[in-house]
C-alpha cells in the first residue's frame, strides 16, 4: 500500500463530484519537523505519493487532474492538500440524498416484538425483572412529537389522553416506547424512572398512566431469547428519521436528554452536507462510504444557543436516553479527532461525520 506504512495513522478523502473536486487529509506517524519541505505530492493514477516515495495514500480515479494538486499543508502532525477533476466527473444529482421512500417511524425493536406473545421486560444492565408476563395486543406507532397534536387525529378528540397506553398496548417511535406505567415493578421513579437493583436510567413520566422508556435502556424476554436494541444505533435512526423529514438541504437537529429531575444535555446537530462520499482509511485498510458531514456541540445544560435554536419552529427536539447521547458524543468525538485543528471546528462547533445513508 505504500513505501513506508508507518509513516502515518489514518487518512480521510472527501469527494465532491459537483464542486469537481477531492480534499485529502492524513494524520502522521512521522516527525514532520524532522522532514523539513519535503512535502511536494503527485498523483501517478493509483496513489497520492507524498515526498520522495516517503509514503503513498491509495486512490484510483480516472477523472482525477494530475497537475492540479494544490493547497499543500503541513499542520501539527497532519498533511491536506486538493485536487481538482474533469467536468464530466459527476453531476449534480451524485450529491443529492432523495428521502428513503420506505422510511418510517418504526424503532429496531418493534420488528421483533409481536402481538398475542409473552414477553417480561429486563434491565438491560442488571437484568432485574422489570414487570410480570405482558402479551401486547395492540403494537402502533406514535405520532410524530414535532407536529401539533390536534393534528394528531382524523377527527376530533376531547382527550388527547386518549393515546396513553392500555395495560396490553405498546406505543412506538424513533427510539422509545409508551407503556403503562402499571406494568412494572422494580423501578424508582419521579420525574425519571430507573431500576431499584441498579439505578440504571430507564426512561421518564409522561403522567400517573403512562412512561416513555428507551429500548436501548431494557431488553424482553420471551422463553430464553432477549429482544433490545443499541443506543448509538438508535441515535442514527433518529437523526436519519429526521434528516427524511426535511426538505432542506441542511437541517439543524436538537438532542435532548433529561439527566435528573431539573437538569438536562443537548446534542446540537447541524447537518452541513448530507451525502458525501468519503474514504477513510489506515496504512492496512480503507473503506469507501457515503456519510454526512456536520457540525456538532455538546451542551451540558440548556444554554442561549440551545434557547435560541429552541425557539425556531423549523428546527426539531428529540428526547434521547442518556446512553444514546453518550454513545453518540463519543462516537462524533472520535471522528473529529481525525481532523486536524485549523479544519476540527468552526464557530464554537465541532466537525464530524455521521453514517447516515
């Protein structure tokens, strides 16, 4: 893959058909002070070669402009630079995501979980039973909870109660579940609801009939087989479901988590391209994926931005659970750290990717 695999860590390439151009950057191994100038970098039609054959970064394109590499930059251990391709290289269409027609509001878990069948709900954490035996006979999805409710219906309703759960119904969407709230033992409850045994979080009070909890948060058994789902999974279903929703070609998003009774985190999510091609790779490996690029920030309390943003009716507020939130912070913290400080922020957010296709 290259004259000296150890000369770097990791590389990044992002391919912009409509803008006819590919921005590279690769984080060393090397002591780039010990290397001085050499830094010159040719394209020979299956690699980057970077210095005198120091190390090579592999890519292949045939509509790649040889002699058009430019904006070479050396910056605390990591190298950037651009080139630029033909015209016919792509159009515009290769950038733009269409809305996933058979996308909905289903969660990963509700696939599994059937009707007419018993289930008894588990923490995830300690497995403490959480209830007795359930058989659900109604499994529905929720409306969706940016939309006003008196949109909610075909026809009038008194009571907008009339959607909290029977002791039989299992309420779903994005990531969380309406049940009853009678159905469960072994938790603590005021605002929040966790296990008794462990304390873990498991979900919150919508009122004296019904909780909203988390499926990444318990598991349901059904004779020795456990049904549940995966937070940083359940993360990108939201933000995707999201991202369907809008027309936009950019879209703000904010993620919200109670973590006590008066206290609350914010994920702030503004997706700024959301279908590039990117290539990340390794001296041994590389991957070529679509992914979308964003700018992020992580608010440990409600602040005058998370206000501000609160306040646009354009720009959407979705409960998570605190391990969504943590799973995903530290998901986009990692890929930020594959960037470079001069392009790792912009205006007080972070800079990430997210695999959203």
């Amino acid at each position: 893959m290259g004259t000296r695999n150890n000369a770097f860590k990791n590389f990044i390439i992002e391919i912009r058909p409509k803008l006819q151009s590919i921005n590279v950057i690769v984080n060393l191994e090397l002591d780039v002070k010990c290397l001085g100038n050499n830094w010159d970098v040719i394209y020979d039609g299956k690699s980057f070669v970077v210095g005198t054959k120091l190390f090579e970064i592999p890519y292949s394109d045939k509509f790649l402009v040889p002699d058009k590499i430019s904006c070479i930059n050396v910056n605390e251990n990591f190298l950037s630079f651009k080139c630029f391709t033909k015209n016919d290289f792509g159009t515009f269409s290769s950038q733009v995501l269409l809305p996933d027609i058979h996308q909905n509001n289903r969660t990963n878990l509700d696939i599994e979980i059937k009707k007419n069948v018993d289930y008894q709900m588990q923490c995830i954490k300690c497995s403490t039973f959480l209830s007795e035996n359930i058989c659900f006979k109604k499994i529905l999805p929720l409306p969706s909870e940016n939309i006003d409710s008196s949109n909610w219906f075909c026809h009038g309703h008194k009571n907008i109660k009339s959607l909290d759960p029977d002791l039989t119904d299992f309420f779903y969407i994005y990531s969380y579940i309406h049940l009853n709230s009678n159905l469960f033992k072994n938790i603590s409850k005021s605002s929040i609801i966790s296990c008794k045994t462990c304390s873990n979080w498991l979900g919150v009070v919508l009122n004296s009939d019904s909780f909203r909890i988390w499926s990444n948060t318990i598991s349901f058994l059904h004779d020795t087989k456990l049904f549940s789902t995966d937070p940083l999974n359940d993360a990108y279903f939201v933000i995707k479901s999201l991202l369907n929703d809008s027309i936009l070609g950019t879209c703000k998003i904010i993620l919200h988590c109670f973590i006590s009774d008066d206290e609350s985190n914010y994920i702030l999510l503004w997706i700024l391209e959301r279908n590039i091609n990117v290539i990340f790779g390794t001296p041994n490996d590389y991957s070529d994926n679509f992914v979308s690029k964003i700018l992020y920030k992580y608010v440990n309390d409600c602040d005058d931005l998370v206000t501000q943003w609160g306040n646009d009716p354009i720009i959407p507020t979705v409960q998570i659970s605190i391990n969504m939130i943590a799973e995903l912070n530290k998901y986009l913290d990692k890929m930020n750290l594959l960037l470079p400080k001069i392009f790792s922020t912009s205006n007080g957010f972070k800079v990430s990717y997210l695999p959203l296709k």
